[in-house]
C-alpha cells in the first residue's frame, strides 16, 4: 500500500539541505512531482532524488516532452 506524500514535507527535505530553485507539483494523494526551474536540471534532480531516496521514498526522472519539462515524480512505497 502506497502512503501519501506531502509536498510541504518534500519541500522541507529539499530547503533543509540547501537546494533551491525548483517547483513542487502535488499530482495526487501519492505523487508529488518536482521540477528544476534552474541550470543544469538533470544533475539537480538527481541530487534531489538521492536525497529524497534516503528519506524512503522512491523517486523516478521522468523525461521531457514538448508541453513538460524534465521532472522527478516522488512517491511513497
């Protein structure tokens, strides 16, 4: 069963490590989708997802696409 995830508890891991630059995205209930608004995006969401990973959740890059750009989908196992 999948927990739900916060945003606000997402951006509190996120700012408590120093990071800035992004947007969060509550999609559902279980989904929170962050995207990097700053240079290099792909090297900052994979900061972002090793990091969240070793808070538990499980992280995926999903990839850009002409009407979405390149974003970290975090869930909850």
């Amino acid at each position: 069963m999948t927990s739900r995830v916060w945003s606000t508890t997402i951006d509190e891991h996120l700012a408590a490590a120093g990071h800035t630059g992004y947007r969060l995205r509550q999609d559902s209930h279980y989904t929170v989708r962050v995207i990097q608004d700053g240079p290099d995006p792909q090297t900052r969401l994979d900061e972002y997802a090793h990091l969240l990973q070793g808070h538990g959740y499980k992280t995926t890059l999903e990839k850009a696409t002409d009407i979405r750009p390149l974003r970290l989908r975090v869930t909850h196992p």
